[in-house]
C-alpha cells in the first residue's frame, strides 16, 4: 500500500518539534527530514527555525520523531549540482552527511536534486559537461550510500532531472545501483514532463515520491520553472493528473512511502482525504 506523510515544514518561524506536533495531530505516521544544513543554527537555539542540524546525533532526531510517533521516510538533500563546489553551497559534501545520518538510523532515502544554476559556469555548461559534473558530484555519495546500505533518489527539480532523456543519461553515467528516483508530480509537471509517462518509463526504478498539485494559472509557466517547494492547492484540484498517476504507481508496484509537500492547513487535509480516496494508508 503507498503510505502518505507529510513535508515537515508547515508552520513558518517554529522549531522541528512544533512541525511534527502539527503532523502528528493531522494523523500523519510518516514525515520527511526536511530543511537540514551543516553545523549549528541561530534559529533552531532562539526556537524558530525547523532546521535539523546534519552534524548532529541522529539518533536525537529520530527520538524526536518517534516522541510523535512519526517515521523518518527519508533524509531530502537537494543539492546544487551544478555550480562550482564552495563551503558555503549545498552539494556533495551535505549529500555525504545525509547519508551517514540516514543510515545511522535506519533512514534508506537520501532525496537530492541538480538544482537550477545561479553562477555563471552552471548556466553556460554543455549538456555533455552538465551530466559529467552531475556524475562526478554523486561519485562519492553514491560509493558512500552503497557501503551503508542507502540508496540516493534523484528528483525532478531541474532542466535535467526534469527530462527523462537527461535522467537516463544520468543514471548511465552514474552506473550504481544505490542510485534511483523520487518522483515529484508539481516539480515534474511545471518543468515540462508528464509524471505519468515518468511513471510508464522508469517504474521500479521509482523508489519514494512527493506529491504536488497546481492551479491553472501556473500554465503559462510550464517549461520555464524548475521546481518549486510547496503547492498551494489541494491534490485533485489542479492541473496535475495525480489520480492517473496514482494508478500507475500502483500498477508498477510501488508500495512506499509518498510525501505531501502542500500549503495550508486545508489543502494538506484535503489532499490527504484525496490519496487515501485512491486506496493510499
């Protein structure tokens, strides 16, 4: 059965723990390690942020998790695999530290992305220079993951992770086998592909998804954005065929874990009611 949790950033300005309360009371057993970076935060120690440190004890976030009788369905780490490696862009190195803390606890999802380019070396690669630096930024997290028993999912979130032309070419050139795919519906849509025809192409290659809806007015956007972190309107509602999508799933197998990434207390509940309508736990 395709099991349903919830993206753990639904309040703005509170901690982790007020997000897995929320999710939690919404009847929520699943939720994502959702915003994390390096190190420590000004906001997570003045109580309003929902970072969760990746240099930290991950067995404090599980316990925090567990307090709420939540399950970690996966780590995200959507990296910036673009741009040129610096100390102060998430990429490879905070890839890494997902992993270890993943595996540490059990976690087999490390979620990453290529991300949109800001620098001008991003926005000038080649598409052959492009799927090399992408390959060379996994080389090591995915040894990694291998080693530790996780797996990273690559997500449409991006001019390449948006195609299924570029992805195979990424999963070719990467070449290992901890390596698969998280399907986003809104991201996919709004990049220009068809999550359906995703789903009827990769298959089991598909191992976790998040789910986003959109209005009609994001039409006129389609093919130029890559991504985006929240839908504000109810799965069903929109311009996104989920349902069909949901039916595919579910005829090639997939029985994981899904998250919501939807705005708004209603929307979440709705879309929630939406899935589990379909057949979802």
């Amino acid at each position: 059965m395709i099991k349903v949790g919830c993206f753990a950033l639904i309040d703005p300005f509170s901690t982790l723990e007020h997000q897995l309360g929320r999710i939690r009371d919404w009847g929520f057993k699943y939720a994502d390690v959702t915003e994390n970076t390096d190190g420590g935060s000004m906001g997570v120690e003045f109580g309003f942020s929902a970072v969760a440190s990746l240099d930290a004890n991950p067995f404090d976030i599980k316990r925090l998790f567990d307090k709420y009788g939540l399950t970690i369905s996966s780590y995200c780490a959507h990296a910036n695999l673009l741009d040129p490696t610096a100390s102060w862009r998430y990429g490879s190195i905070q890839v890494f530290k997902a992993v270890r803390a993943a595996a540490a606890i059990g976690v087999k999802h490390v979620i990453t992305t290529d991300g949109d380019p800001k620098t001008e070396f991003g926005h000038n690669l080649t598409v052959d220079e492009a799927i090399f630096t992408i390959r060379e930024r996994l080389y090591e997290p995915l040894r990694m993951a291998a080693d530790h028993g996780v797996k990273i999912l690559l997500e449409p979130h991006g001019m390449y992770t948006d195609s299924i032309e570029y992805v195979e070419r990424i999963l070719a050139a990467c070449n290992s086998d901890a390596l698969a795919l998280n399907l986003d519906t809104g991201n996919l849509w709004l990049g220009g592909g068809d999550p359906l025809q995703y789903v009827n192409h990769f298959g089991s290659m598909i191992e976790h998804v998040h789910w986003k809806d959109h209005p009609p007015e994001m039409l006129e956007k389609r093919g130029h954005i890559h991504g985006t972190g929240m839908a504000v309107v109810p799965l069903g509602s929109g311009v996104v065929d989920i349902k069909s999508t949901f039916e595919a799933l579910v005829k090639v197998g997939f029985e994981g874990y899904t998250t919501l990434e939807v705005a708004g207390d209603d929307a979440v509940l709705e879309s929630y009611a939406y899935l589990r309508s379909l057949g979802a736990e």
